[in-house]
C-alpha cells in the first residue's frame, strides 16, 4: 500500500509542477486594454478602450519584475555625460501603423534610453538603445508582414538612465499595427 502512494506521488507531483508553470506563464501575456491615436504627426486624435498608463512617464518600481527584465538587455551606450532631467511624455505615431512606428522622446539634458518592442505573448521582437538631448524621434520599422501582421498588436517598454541613476523613469504604450492602413482608423480595432 505504502508503496503504491509512492508511486502515485511520483506519478502526480510532475503534473502538478507543470500545472503551476502553465499559469505562470499565463501571467506572461500583455494585456492592452486601449490604445491612444495619433496622426503621421503625433496629434493624439483619440482613445480606443482605456489608455491607462500608456505614453505616460512612470516610476521604475512601477513595472513589475518581467516588465523590467523586458529593458534588461545590453547594449553599447555608456551614462558618460548623462544626468537625470526633466522628460516629456513620449508620443508613438502614427498609431495605428501600417509600416514604419515613430516614437518621440523629450529630455532637457543627456539621458539614455532603452527600449523593448514586446508582443502580446510577452515575446521581446525589438531592442533599441540610445543617448538623448532634447527631442528624437526613433523609427522602427514594422513593414515585415511574417513578423509583424495587420492586428497584431505590440507593447513598448523604455526606461531613462543617467550616470547617477539607472533607470530613473519608465512606462509603457501601446501601439496596434493595420495593414492595409483603413479610414476612418477606428476600423483597424
């Protein structure tokens, strides 16, 4: 009898450990909720569902832990000459996009910047890092129809770090990509 539980605790256990990575990778997924529109110029034009936090300049310790290790990838930039400054908040146009994403940053004085273009399935499909001063707008290119499809749907994190300060700021947005682009863009959701 003793070792008939045995075997069933052997035989059991596995699945329920693996149950338990199932959901924890169902925590991986991106929820969006909402997406705010912007023309090829970076006017916003409106909200489809609840914007949230997007575009928003945020604390570090407000992403949570596999938010943050989305921005943990290397890179060449150094924090030589760099201090923490004041930051408007980043504007993502157009949204939606067909082809090429633009997001806009704004730092009163040097900062570095990283960003992770991430899916929905919590898949990292984008880097980029880059030192700043005053505005720059940094273009990804989202043409590749096999990478990126019409509806699918993408989340950018970026992080702000100085020499005195590693990722001071943060956040988020969202963006939606609609190939053919359509009017009016509310069709695109």
């Amino acid at each position: 009898m003793f070792m008939r539980f045995i075997l069933l605790l052997l035989f059991v256990v596995p699945f329920l450990i693996t149950g338990c990575n199932k959901d924890n990778n169902k925590n991986e997924k991106i929820i969006i909720e909402g997406f705010v529109l912007t023309d090829n110029l970076g006017n916003q034009m409106g909200l489809i569902g609840s914007a949230g936090n997007d575009w928003k300049i945020i604390d570090w310790s407000q992403l949570s832990l596999k938010e943050q290790s989305f921005l943990n990838f290397s890179d060449n930039i150094d924090l030589n000459n760099t201090s923490v400054s004041s930051l408007n908040d980043p504007v993502a146009y157009p949204n939606p996009v067909s082809s090429i994403s633009l997001i806009n940053f704004h730092s009163t004085d040097s900062v570095k910047v990283k960003i992770a273009v991430v899916n929905t399935s919590g898949q990292v499909v984008k880097t980029y890092a880059i030192k700043i001063k005053d505005n720059k707008s940094i273009a990804f290119d989202l043409s590749d129809n096999n990478l990126f499809p019409g509806g699918m749907s993408l989340r950018y994190y970026y992080s702000y770090s100085a020499a005195s300060q590693q990722n001071f700021k943060a956040g988020y947005g969202d963006v939606k990509i609609c190939k053919p682009l359509v009017f009016p863009v509310t069709s695109c959701f």
